[in-house]
C-alpha cells in the first residue's frame, strides 16, 4: 500500500510527524512535488472558480497524487479547542476532496481533530493506525517517536531563525499561512526576492506558537482563528526586531480578509506591504512592489541613522 | 449617561422583532436602520476591506446608516465562520471614522454559557430585570416564528395571485401592525388574522406546478436586497418558491442528527456555518423532484464554496438543474435577470418534455 501526501495545506504543518510516524510504521508513502505551474492548473480545473489559491493548489496536488498511489491523506480539523478555531476549509476539506475526485474513485486516507475528544491527535492516530492494519502497541510507539521527531525540527527551525534575527542586514517580518509561505508557486518567489535584495526574510510561522497565541491578545482581542492567532501574535513577539512588515495572502482568504485589516489599522511605526497572490500575476508586478517596499525602508532607515 | 440607542444590522423583516426585544424586553430605545439600499452598501464599501464578504459591507452601511439616525450603541453578533470576527473589525473601522458609539460584541459571549449573554447586555441597562427579559424573549421567539411563518406562506402562493401585489400589502400591513404588539397573546392575536386574510386572497394556480427550492449562504439568503429580490423575480414567473433557510429552521428548530442523516451519502463532517442545511435541503428537493435549486451566497464564502462540489454531484445524481449566484458590491443587475430567464427557460422546457 502507498500513500499520497499532497505538498499543501496542512502538509507544512504536519510533514514531521505525518512522515515519521509512517516511517515506523513501515508505510511506503510518496510526498507531490513542490507547487508548480502544471499543478496549479490540475487545481484550477478542479476546482471551484472562487475558491481560494491555496485550496486550489490543494486539489492540484491531489489531482497529481491520484494515479500514483493507493490512498491520498486527507486529514480533517474541527478546530484546536481553546488554541483556536480553523478556516471552515479544514473542517470541509475531507468532503470536498471526495466529492471532487468521486468520479474518479478516490480512495482517502484520513484522521479528524475534534477537541471535544482528549488527547484527540492520538486518539485519530491510532484509528488511522488500525485502518492501515498495525497493531496498537506499534501504532503507540510510532506516534510517540514522530511527535518528539516533530517537536525537535519545529525546535531547531525556530532556533535557525533566532540567528537570523541577530544579523546586521535588513529584516523583514513575513506574515502568511505556512501553506501559502513555504509554497514554490506563492512564497517563495517572495522571499527569494527579498533574498536578492539584500533582505533577510523572518518568517512569522517560525515561533514559539503556544507564546505567540498568547501575544495575540494584545492586538486582537476576540480572533477566533489559531493559524492567524500565531501569525498575529508572531508580529507582537518580533516587531521590534525587525524593519517592516509584509503581510501574503492568497486571494479571496476568508480569514485573512478580517486580520489583515485589522493589522494594517492597529500596528503603528513600522511600514506594511499587503500583498495579495491570486496566481495570475507576473513576476515583474511583485517584484517591483517588493523593491518599491524595500526602498522606502532603506530610505527611512537611513534619515533615521542620520546619513541622509 | 444619556439615553441608550441601540441598533442591530438590517437583516430579512427580523428587526421588527428586535425591535421588539430591546424596546420591551431591555427597555432601551431602538433605531431600525433604514432598509439596505445602494448607498448602504456603497458606504460599507468604502470603508470594507476590499475581498471580505459583502453582508461585511452591508452590516458596515447599516451601521453608519443607523448612526447617521440617531443610534449611539450597535450590536454585533458571533459566529462561526468569518461572522464570529465581524464585530471587533466593525468596531474599529467606526471609530477610526471618528464615531462615538458603544459597541456590544456578542462574540465576546461564550454560546455554552448563556449567563455572558446577560453579562453583555447588562452593559446596556444595567437595572435589566430577568423576568422582564424572559417574557420579552418569548414574544420575540414567537415573533421570528411569525413572521417567518408568513414569509413561508406568500413565498409559495404570491406567484399565483389574481390581482398582483395584494400579499405583499398583507404582508406589509402585517409587520406594520406587530410593532403594536406588547406580548405573545398580541403577536399570536395579528398574525391568526393575517394568515386568514392571506388564505382569502385569489389565487390561480395551474395544474403543473413549478417547484423551485432556494439554498445558500445565511444574510445573502435571508436579506432580499443583497440577492437583488430573487425569490421576488422568480415568484413573479408563476414559480412555487421554498426556503428553509430562517431563524425558525436554522435556529429555533435546528436538527443536526437530521441534517447528517439525510446527507450521509454526500458528506461525512460539518462542513461549516449554512453549507450542512444547503446540503441537506438541495438533498431533500432534489429527492421530491423539484424542478430546480437556486444556490445563492455572497462572493467569497468558503463554507458555501466548499458545498459547491457536493451540489454538482446532487444535481448529476438526481438530474436536477441547479443555478449558482455569487453576490458582490459589483454584481450587474442585468446579469442577473438574464440568467434567471435563460433558467427559467430551461426547466420549463424540461417540464414539458416530461
């Protein structure tokens, strides 16, 4: 048996424990490659024309997977109880996968995170577990090793980032989903732009998230959504180390639509960029925002240090 | 502290209720925004982020508009999809515009403890009486009954009238008189009558009746001026209209265990906010043979947006014609009527092939 990982959504939050805990168990998988064009497309095609970039890169991702394995992971999120809730696309995502892809029968590996339920991450595990035919003692010890497994690289990823904030060069903040940071097609032009720039890119995502939920009570008081209680408390955690801020969407992102704005109209002295990504555009467009941004902050940097 | 004067965003014919509810129950004065119009969305509009849904921006406009008469307290509710964060968005969209109000978030109420509601409102009246409020708010329950009750009843026949827009006088004439309403006795009292006086209207109906269902998105659904009068154009083809989706269905009657049952061969979890019910009911019609589903949402909600893929296969399984309209600051009012004559055409053309 083979499993499918689709490169996209959750993929970023989750590959160390989804990858390790199918290593122990002896579990052949096969992870999409990163996003790119032919992808994107599968997923445009797929998908529902107003749904949002990175849902539709999701199903390209699935769309690639689907003649190369047995079973594609589809994991389900309710929400994370007291941490936060999620997009509604996470709750949703499970069915909309299957009735998408039902014509092409599908067939869906899946786990669903219901906080009503204790210790619910390994209570869904172990279902899964059992579904691929292991046994619950090697299931236990499958899950413990990828959890710590998950904990010390999502450890040391933060820690590689504190060394960064350390350096002398111009340091931008960038705020947006994991899904939609780490992705080839949407964020990472972004940051190797700034990279050529001379800009050393923060990667909100990268932080201590049980810290950063707490922070953001200080700029948002009734945010309901964990993912952007992260990203927002992120910008309360580093904004005093770093020289500006940019905040990446994939267009028309339901949360991101409300905290965005509230971002722009409450965080003050440090410059902003919005950018929204809907996948149509060039890279000549974003490129000269970007360089437009950085000057400002250069600019800005300079008057202050006296050397203009 | 000077006299309280609270608004609560337009939405259907509910705020002769609320009207009902804050003026007898929390004795508070209330500000009925004036009805949506283009300048009320025109208003959110401008001051909205610009892809955030649009009852956003209508909420936005009522607000302003309600301002604009005399409103110095507003209240918004929770939720759980994008609505649950409107209010601390509103809030600080209104007072960077230089507005002094007092904004009640209801978000900030906890569902499970119905004790934090009362905790909220008593910032609105703090000498609030419980008994006062409790019997308030079984006249205000009966109320949205009512009225929803009504709706239901015009919705089907109002096509078929013999002389037109005699209904929609009832109806009118109706919500007029429950605002003189002072308890549960009255409400039931008028909306008896009226329901008489409705049945008595002539009616002609052929004997092949067109049945057609709507489904869709909470406020777009339930606020005629924000889906440009649908079930109201549709109605005037001689078309049988239903809606489940109210606060009596949705709210006061919910059945979860239901819904799941009846949708089980489509989806297997909630999939968020109003798309289980939009499952269910297209399930249901589709089932009854309906001769068509219109799928009505603003442009950009997700939970409505993921129930689309699950709609194109109800209607593939049950060969059921279903229109999707997605609603935006900008939608054209010709494109709009142009595509409800090109499917009314349609299932009437599928009618007689039967």
């Amino acid at each position: 048996m083979k499993i499918g990982i689709p490169r996209a959504f959750l993929y970023y939050k989750y590959h160390y424990l989804w990858e390790s805990f199918f290593e122990e168990l002896g579990i052949e998988y096969v992870v999409s490659p990163y996003t790119n064009r032919e992808i994107y497309k599968q997923g445009t095609t797929y998908a529902i024309d107003e749904a949002c970039l990175s849902s539709k890169i999701y199903l390209g991702h699935v769309a690639y997977l689907l003649p190369k394995c047995d079973y594609i992971l589809v994991p389900r999120v309710f929400g994370y109880g007291e941490d936060g809730t999620v997009c509604t696309k996470f709750q949703a995502i499970y069915d909309v996968v299957n009735n998408t892809f039902r014509d092409q029968k599908i067939k869906i590996l899946y786990y669903n995170i219901n906080p009503k339920e204790t210790a619910n991450e390994f209570r869904a595990f172990l279902k899964m577990g059992k579904f691929l035919g292991k046994k619950k003692a090697a299931i236990t010890r499958a899950y413990l090793i990828a959890k710590q497994n998950q904990k010390v690289n999502q450890m040391m990823d933060i820690r590689k980032q504190e060394q960064l904030l350390e350096s002398n060069q111009l340091k931008i903040l960038l705020v947006g989903h994991q899904y939609n940071v780490y992705d080839r097609f949407i964020g990472d032009p972004i940051i190797q732009t700034l990279k050529s720039l001379g800009v050393c890119p923060i990667i909100a995502d990268l932080c201590d998230k049980k810290k950063a939920r707490e922070a953001s009570h200080e700029i948002s008081e009734t945010l309901p959504w964990a993912f952007n209680k992260e990203l927002v408390g992120a910008i309360a955690l580093y904004q005093s180390q770093v020289d500006g801020i940019i905040l990446m969407s994939s267009f028309p992102c339901g949360p991101d639509s409300l905290v965005n704005e509230i971002l722009i109209r409450r965080i003050k002295g440090i410059p902003i960029l919005n950018l929204i990504l809907d996948g149509q555009e060039g890279s000549a467009g974003l490129e000269t925002r970007l360089e437009s941004f950085i000057d400002i902050i250069k600019l800005k940097k300079e008057e202050k240090d006296g050397k203009l | 502290m000077e006299n309280c004067k609270i608004s609560f965003p337009r939405f259907g014919n509910y705020h002769i209720a609320l009207e009902f509810l804050f003026t007898k129950g929390l004795g508070v004065e209330y500000v009925t925004p004036p009805p949506s119009t283009k300048r009320t969305l025109e208003l959110g509009s401008k001051y909205s982020p610009d892809y955030v849904c649009s009852p956003f921006k209508y909420n936005l406009g009522n607000f302003i508009e309600a301002i604009e008469n005399g409103a110095n307290t507003l209240v918004q509710t929770g939720g759980v999809c994008r609505l649950g964060y409107y209010g601390e968005l509103h809030e600080q969209i209104l007072k960077d515009l230089g507005y002094h109000v007092k904004f009640i978030n209801m978000s900030k109420a906890d569902y499970q403890k119905p004790l934090t509601f009362y905790n909220e409102f008593k910032k609105i009246n703090p000498n609030l009486s419980l008994k006062r409020i409790s019997s308030a708010l079984l006249a205000f329950l009966k109320m949205v009954a009512s009225i929803d009750e009504i709706e239901d009843f015009v919705r089907q026949n109002v096509g078929f009238e013999v002389h037109n827009g005699e209904m929609e006088k009832l109806q009118d004439a109706y919500l007029e008189e429950l605002k003189t309403c002072e308890n549960k006795k009255d409400v039931d009292k008028i909306t008896k009558k009226y329901k008489k006086k409705l049945k008595d209207v002539k009616v002609k109906k052929p004997k092949k009746l067109i049945r057609v269902g709507i489904i869709g998105e909470y406020y777009t659904i339930m606020e005629p001026f924000s889906n440009h009068f649908i079930e109201k154009e549709l109605a005037k083809k001689g078309i049988v209209i239903y809606r489940w989706m109210n606060v009596t269905n949705s709210v006061l009657k919910y059945d979860g265990k239901k819904q799941k049952k009846v949708i089980k061969n489509y989806v297997k979890y909630y999939m968020g906010a109003t798309s289980m019910a939009t499952v269910y009911k297209a399930v249901e019609w589709a089932k009854e043979g309906f001769d068509g589903i219109i799928h009505v949402k603003s442009f950009g909600c997700t939970p409505e947006i993921d129930a689309m893929p699950v709609l194109q296969k109800i209607s593939n399984d049950y060969k059921i014609p279903i229109l999707y309209f997605s609603f935006d600051s900008q939608t054209s009012e010709t494109g709009i009527q142009t595509r409800l004559e090109a499917f009314y055409d349609m299932i009437m053309m599928r009618k007689e092939q039967k």
